[in-house]
C-alpha cells in the first residue's frame, strides 16, 4: 500500500503527465497533489462538480452502475476523473499532454493508483 503522495507521485512518472490530485467530492477539496500547469485546487473544485453532475443523471436514468472514469479531451490535453470504487466522494484527478501521453496506459495507470492507496 502506497501513501496518497506515492501515488500521485507514481502518476507522473506516465509519459505525458503533467498534475494529478485526489479530491473529496464532497467538499471539493484536494487531499493531495503533484505535478504543474493548472490550478489544481480550482480544478479540483470544478471537477467535482462534474462528478456530481454525472451521479446525478446516472440516477435519473436509474442506472444502478459505477462510474470507472470520466474522460475529457481538450485540444492540447486529457483530463481523467477516476471515483475510488473502494472509498466512496474521492475520486483521482490525472491531466496529461495529449501530444505526450498514451491514453490506454494512463487509464491503466490510474487504476493501479487507486489499488495502491492506503487510507
């Protein structure tokens, strides 16, 4: 089991990283971050609303599933937002250089973080 710094720090070391946080989605607040080129403590906030906004129409529909992740693709970017299966309102927060980055890998590597975190 790894600290939440290990792993975030384990994170960038994926070709293309460039920030990863794990965020409450409760309160919108950071529990942890490495990495440059955003405000994480603003993206953190944001993106629990994306989160939220997710868990909400999924309930509407009367999905009764798990989110695995949440992809955004920028021009420049990806965004991946992956909720811990195994700690409910936390969720990771991984961004990498579209031109850098291996998309496949880095989903891999955000579900090797969260196997690895200790709470």
């Amino acid at each position: 089991m790894a600290t939440v710094s290990d792993s975030l720090k384990d994170l960038l070391k994926v070709d293309g990283a460039m920030c990863a946080a794990l965020v409450d989605s409760n309160s919108g607040m950071m529990l942890g971050s490495a990495g440059t080129g955003l405000d994480l403590e603003l993206a953190a906030a944001g993106n629990t609303e994306v989160v939220r906004s997710k868990l909400k129409v999924m309930k509407s529909l009367g999905l009764a599933d798990a989110i695995e992740d949440i992809l955004i693709t920028l021009g420049k970017q990806y965004h991946i937002i992956r909720p811990l299966q195994a700690k409910a309102g936390i969720f990771l927060y991984f961004v990498l250089d579209k031109t850098k980055a291996n998309l496949a890998l880095s989903r891999r590597a955000c579900q090797e973080a969260e196997a690895s975190l200790a709470f």
